[in-house]
C-alpha cells in the first residue's frame, strides 16, 4: 500500500522515445575488493554451503543405492508452475487493461484487493479456499441428485480448479504488478490511435498491448512460476490424488527426519527455479 500510494502520481510513458542510457559504475580499489568480499560471502552462506550439503548427500544415496527416480513429480511440478503462470498472467493482464481504460476509484480499489492474498500464508490460504469450495462441491451434488437423481463424487475438491484458484489468489501480486507497471509504460495515445483506426476491446489488447508488454507479461511469468514451483502448503492441502510435487516430497521426506533421501528433490527443485530466474536475469540484461 505504501509503495503503491508513492507511484500514484508517477507517469512512466514519454512522448518520445527517450535517448538516455544506463550504464554500470565500475568500482576501482578497495571498493571493487569490499563488494566482491560482501557478494561473495552472501553467496557462499546462502546458496553454495547449502548445495554443497546437498549434493553430499546425492552423491552418499547413489553410493547405497537408494536413489529413488522423481522425474515424474518434476514434470508434475513444472506442469503446475507453467499453468498457473498462464492463468494467472491472464488474469493480471485483464485487470490491468481494466484499470487502464477505466481508472475510477472503486477499479483501483478492486484490483488492490486481488494482489492482498501475497501476504496470506499459504495454509492460511489453503484453508479459505477449501473450505468454500467444499461447501459449493457439497450444493453442486445435492443439485445434481435432485433433477437429474445421480449421485456424483466431488466434482471440485480434489482437482486442478482449486489448485489454480488458490494459486491465482496466492501469487496475483506477483503477475499483476510486473504487468501493471509495464501497461503504465504504454502511452495512452496510442489508444487513442488504434480507436481512431477502428481497434477496439480485445483487438486492442492483442495488436497493441501484447507486442509492448512483451518484457512484463515475460518477468510477472517467469515470477509467478518460481512461486508456484516452490509452493508447500498450498499444494499439499487442495492436491488431486497422486498430484505430488517436488515441494510436496520434501517436506514428507523432511517431517520423517530422512535428510539425505530429501537432497535430491530438493536439488531437482532448485534446478527448476534457477532456470526461469537466469533466462529472466539475461533477458533483463539486454
């Protein structure tokens, strides 16, 4: 709220295509020695030590043989994180598009209230849509038993729907805000052209926007999926029957004190995170 109240009247679109560049400060001495020292540091405790660890343990499970296969929950969990990415792209396209052709209060105030599930935990979140689709399950069988006499199993707790509503809800903030701040970047004039042109509605957004939102659709995609690929508690709870993901077997492996069986999807799991973020940092770097 607080960094949205600081961008309210800021405008990011030129009139014209603006010439300056950036470049990057090149420290000299003692100052390109402390930066290298603090990086790597960080680096070292953050990610290395711990990788180390893992791959120690890979390396002991292989030597005993007891190196189960989980390509099938890396497939699982990469299917999930492309889907939901997609949906929830989507969705914070058509929001932001909305925000744009009609800015009043109550449409800001709306698509404010979409991004506030970011700072829900997720079994808190879990929880508040299970529950309601539970009961709307309960209702769509109770219907479904009185005009047509037949007694359905449930028809949404236990499938993708739930999974994704629960990870739009969850990760919107994370779509909508890479987009949004890529649709306010968009010159309204060039609205106002294609409308001139006979380009409307979606028309607009197909020939128009996508080209320019390009980079933003690419980053809040990338963003979202990361998200989803690490998600526990939300998959955990809302999960069809066998949909296991890498995040799912950790932390079953983990609660059962079994470290070294959990390295290797845990290494499966930051092999799938570190390339959508390194395809997003060179793309950023262009």
């Amino acid at each position: 709220m607080v960094e949205a109240q600081y961008r309210s009247r800021m405008r990011f679109h030129t009139l014209a295509k603006s010439s300056a560049t950036h470049s990057r400060i090149v420290l000299q001495g003692k100052h390109a020695i402390w930066a290298t020292v603090f990086c790597t540091v960080v680096m070292t405790i953050a990610f290395i030590l711990p990788v180390i660890q893992l791959v120690i343990w890979v390396y002991e499970s292989i030597r005993d043989n007891v190196l189960p296969a989980y390509s099938s929950l890396a497939v699982k969990t990469l299917t999930l994180g492309l889907g939901a990415a997609l949906l929830t792209c989507s969705a914070a396209l058509l929001l932001s598009y909305a925000k744009r052709r009609s800015p009043s209060r109550l449409n800001i105030i709306l698509c404010k209230v979409s991004t506030v599930g970011y700072a829900l935990p997720g079994t808190v979140l879990a929880v508040g849509i299970f529950i309601p689709s539970a009961w709307l399950d309960t209702q769509l069988q109770n219907l479904m038993a009185m005009f047509f006499s037949t007694k359905t199993g449930p028809l949404l707790q236990g499938t993708l729907v739930v999974m994704f509503m629960a990870y739009m809800v969850r990760f919107m903030a994370a779509g909508f805000g890479a987009v949004d701040s890529a649709m306010q970047s968009i010159n309204p004039s060039l609205d106002e052209a294609a409308a001139l042109s006979g380009v409307k509605g979606a028309n607009l957004i197909k020939q128009v926007h996508l080209p320019l939102l390009r980079n933003g659709m690419l980053t809040a995609f990338i963003l979202v999926m990361v998200d989803v690929i690490k998600e526990m508690p939300i998959t955990l709870m809302t999960r069809p029957f066998g949909w296991d993901t890498l995040a799912v077997k950790i932390y079953e492996l983990t609660s059962e004190g079994e470290w070294e069986r959990a390295a290797l999807p845990a290494l499966c799991l930051i092999l799938a995170s570190l390339i959508p973020v390194i395809l997003l940092t060179r793309h950023s770097e262009k």
